[in-house]
C-alpha cells in the first residue's frame, strides 16, 4: 500500500464534524507514542517496548496526519517528495545536523 492509497482509504473514517479534531488530536496521539519509549526510560524498566502497542500509536498519528493533509488538499507523495529535496538540499550545505527550519 502506498501513502496515498491509505490517505484514501482512511479518509472514508473521518466522521469528524470540525476540521480541527484530527489537528488536536495528532497532538494527544503523538504524545501516546513518545509515552511508550519516554515512561520506561524514566522508571528505568528493563522490559522491551511492546511492538504491537508502537504499531497501533503510530497508527493512530498516521490517521491523524493523512486527515490533516487532506483537509488541507496535500497528498502524503507531496509532502515525501518535499522532505527528501528538504534533507537532501540541507546534507549537502552540511547543515543537517543545525537546529532551526531556516538551515
């Protein structure tokens, strides 16, 4: 399956009334995920991170992200291809590792 094949697909379990929810919600959900790996690492847990439970949090992101760029009229290839000639223009300046967007 390709990006654009699941912002399609998943863009048939938007039932969300205010184009805002998937904006708000990314946020709720992409702090789910960090928990995952943040929560044992402050405990000091020795146990592995569940492999499903990142699927389904990153999931969730996914969703919420692919929603956010349809409502917006951008196709997950746009914002790939963008990134990739983003990352590859700042490697080659040497900048990679900067801080900061206007690197």
């Amino acid at each position: 399956m390709t990006f654009n094949d699941y912002q399609s697909k998943a863009g048939s379990f938007a039932l969300y009334q205010n184009d805002m929810y998937p904006v708000a919600s990314i946020m709720v959900e992409s702090a789910e995920l960090a928990d995952l790996f943040i929560k044992p690492k402050l405990r000091g847990d020795v146990q592995p991170i569940e492999r499903q439970m990142v699927i389904a949090e990153a999931g969730d992101v996914l969703w919420n992200l692919s929603n956010i760029l349809k409502d917006q009229g951008i196709s997950f290839d746009e914002v790939a291809e963008y990134n990739i000639i983003k990352l590859a223009d700042r490697s080659k300046r040497g900048v990679i590792q900067g801080s900061g967007d206007n690197r």
